[in-house]
C-alpha cells in the first residue's frame, strides 16, 4: 500500500530547516494537520487546515476521515520521539504512514549542553505528572527533560533542593534552532528565572553531603516511605521485587498494598512501567498515594476494594504480588488472571497464611523459601553502648513463573 499520511517533523526554522523531500511533501499536501505553533511555522502553504482535535484522543478517527487525500501531520523535532507520531503509529498501520523526522529537541539541547546523549537521561512531563522526574535524581545524573510549562523548572529545582541537590546546574532551553532561542542558567536552590512556556530543561545533579540517596534498584530504606508500620520492609522488599522482575512497560497487580512499597518500587525500577494496588484501608491508600508522588511514581493506580472482587475487570498483568489478603480464591483469580510468563509472589507472616502457601506450593510448584532477617539495634538503652540483633517478623515466600 502506498503511504497516504506523512508525518513531517519541524523545528523554529520552519520550512527552511526541512530537506527537501520533507518540504516537498508539505508543499503538496491537500490536508495539514498541527498545533498552532505548526502552522505558524508553515503558514505559506495553502492547504486546508486543521487544529489538533479536542479531546486528543479523537485525533485517528479525524486523519482516518481525510484518507485519500494528501495528509501531512505537523509535529515538532522528532515524531516518534516523545510525540504524536508514536499515538499514530500504535493506531494506524506503518504501511500507510511515512516518517520525516527533524532533530529532537533532546538532540539540539545536548549539542547546546555538550553533553553525550548516551550519558544522559532523557524524560518528558510534557502533559505528564512532573514528580515522576523524581526517580531519575542522583548522583552525577544528567538529565534532559521535554516540560509541561513555564512552571515546570520552577518544580523540579524545589525537588531537587528538597532532597539535597540545591546546587544541581539547571538550564532551560526555548526555541532552539530559531531567531529567537533562549537560555537561562542558574542553581536549583536559587531557581527565579521567568521563562517561556515551550522549552526543555538540562539538569546536572550534584548532590550535599547529606542528599538522600534513592537508587532505581529496589530495596529503598524503610524510612524513606510513610507508613503505620505494616508494610513489605527493606530486605524483604528487595528479594520480592527481584521475583517480581520489573520490565518494561509492563504492569504490576499489588493486592493488599498497604502503603504502596512494592508498587512504588515496581514503577521505579522499569521505566513506563505500571501498577495498580488494591487496599481497602482508606489511610493506607494515603500513604500509598503520597509515596507514589514523594519517590517518582506518581501514576501509581489506587483502587478500594477487597480481592477477589476488587480485580474484576482489570487489564491481565506481567506479574502479581499478594502481600494481604490471601486466600485460596484470591490466589485462583489472580492466577487464571496472569499473562503467560506472568510472575506471582506471595508473602505470608502468619501461620493460617504459611499453611496456605505450602498447600499452594505443593500442588503448583514454584519456589518455597523462608525469610529471616536480623538488624543490629541498642540494647539496654542508648547509655549502655551494646549492640544486639532484633529479629524481624519471618516471612514465607512463594513465587512462581506461569508457563
């Protein structure tokens, strides 16, 4: 089939900056479809125009409606790189599409830097929560982000002092490649630069003394997370999580997710991954929610209700961790319900739990193993000077592979 939709990246520079194969196809074109920024940028062309749709999600059915006709869709940078050309793509089949991409704004914005695109991460809040950055501040990091608005440094240099990286390097880039580019620098901790609401922001985090450490690999400290003191605690959450085995893009049921450790280290650990946590306990739901958006998971899907119940109607997962709740029918549901290749991970701490899990183990398989963990704490009184060793609750695991 011959491709009736092309979809043109452009940058400041407007037509002048396409090759000339994209210039032709733009100068043809019967049909363009963009943002107001677009057309500006092509406003000599005389083909019909047409404004992104509202909602957005209406955007297939209205390029489907002009096919036969010459189609182009004006995008900005790189269509397939954090914009509209991805959503076409996942909707309408690549033999009928062609792609002209221009340089990304991550591309200009690293020349600008100087910086290696392989060394450096690249995000986009753009229509996005900004608090999901969060996961990526470390250490040395350096970061590329597409932003919501002209607000949105302002918010990532308060995250960044928040937790110990006030002297990280920000720059905000606007309108790179055109007449009019802007740049403004300056330090998280003294962050007050006004600047336009289209632009892409360089962050070189440097970290105190004393900035919290929070890697992506699981098994963050416990008191990095607000909780009643029932949750999946470090060690154990660390062994859980490598069961569980975070990938990409794929989506974590956590039945009985109290304050949401497990689901919040799913979503870090594996970018564009999802979770869903199922908790009938308002206050724990809190929790969960406010450590979603403290530790850079902000999409974290909270749902009240009871399994199995609760589960009907949810999207089959990759993996499932049942940290409450357990039950012979709970495990049934949330079995028949996992992908293949799905990962399952029961944790019991009590006895009437233990007795299912080794019921469960032996007419399923899997893998059994008891957790022990001890953690070295004053004895006596911080006067005495003496250290023993506290146990923690043991924990049962059970985990299998569905094949």
């Amino acid at each position: 089939m011959t491709p009736w939709l092309h979809i043109v990246g452009i940058g400041e520079d407007g037509l002048d900056g396409l090759v000339p194969t994209a210039r032709a196809v733009v100068e043809a074109a019967e049909v363009i479809i963009g943002g107001d920024r677009h057309h500006s940028l092509s406003d000599n062309i005389t083909a019909a125009r047409v404004a992104w749709p509202s909602p957005f999600d209406a955007l297939i059915d209205t390029l489907q409606s002009y096919k036969g006709k010459r189609v182009v869709v004006l995008a900005t940078g790189d269509p397939l790189w954090y914009s509209v050309g991805a959503r076409i793509g996942r909707s309408i089949p690549p033999t009928e599409i062609t792609y002209h991409p221009q340089l990304s704004a991550f591309q200009l914005a690293a020349a600008r830097m100087g910086w290696s695109m392989p060394d450096v991460e690249t995000l986009t809040v753009h229509g996005r929560p900004v608090e999901q950055m969060i996961a990526f501040i470390q250490p040395d990091q350096r970061l590329l982000i597409l932003t919501t608005g002209a607000e949105t440094p302002a918010q990532i240099a308060t995250f960044l002092t928040q937790r110990g990286y006030g002297k990280s390097q920000l720059t905000v880039l606007a309108a790179m490649g055109g007449k009019d580019e802007q740049r403004f620098d300056g330090l998280a901790e003294s962050w007050d630069h006004v600047v336009p609401a289209f632009n892409t922001l360089a962050v070189d985090c440097v970290a105190a003394d004393d900035a919290a450490l929070i890697p992506r690999v699981p098994g963050l400290a416990d008191d990095l997370f607000q909780h009643d003191g029932t949750m999946t605690k470090q060690e154990v959450r660390a062994v859980t999580l490598a069961k569980l085995m975070p990938m990409r893009g794929a989506l974590l049921w956590d039945v009985g997710c109290g304050c949401g450790s497990v689901a919040v280290e799913w979503m870090r650990a594996a970018r564009f991954s999802h979770a869903v946590g199922i908790e009938p306990r308002a206050d724990r739901r809190l929790f969960a929610a406010q450590n979603a958006a403290a530790l850079g998971a902000p999409r974290l899907e909270l749902i009240d209700g009871s399994v199995p119940a609760a589960l009907d109607g949810l999207k089959a997962p990759d993996a499932i961790f049942i940290g409450g709740g357990l039950s012979h029918e709970t495990f049934e549901t949330c079995w028949n319900a996992l992908r293949p290749l799905g990962r399952l991970v029961c944790n019991a701490v009590t006895l009437e739990s233990e007795t299912l899990l080794l019921a469960l183990h032996k007419e399923y398989g899997g893998q059994l193993v008891k957790l022990n963990v001890n953690r070295a704490e004053p004895i006596g009184g911080p006067e005495t000077g003496l250290t023993g060793w506290r146990p923690l609750m043991p924990v049962t695991q059970w985990s299998l592979i569905k094949r």
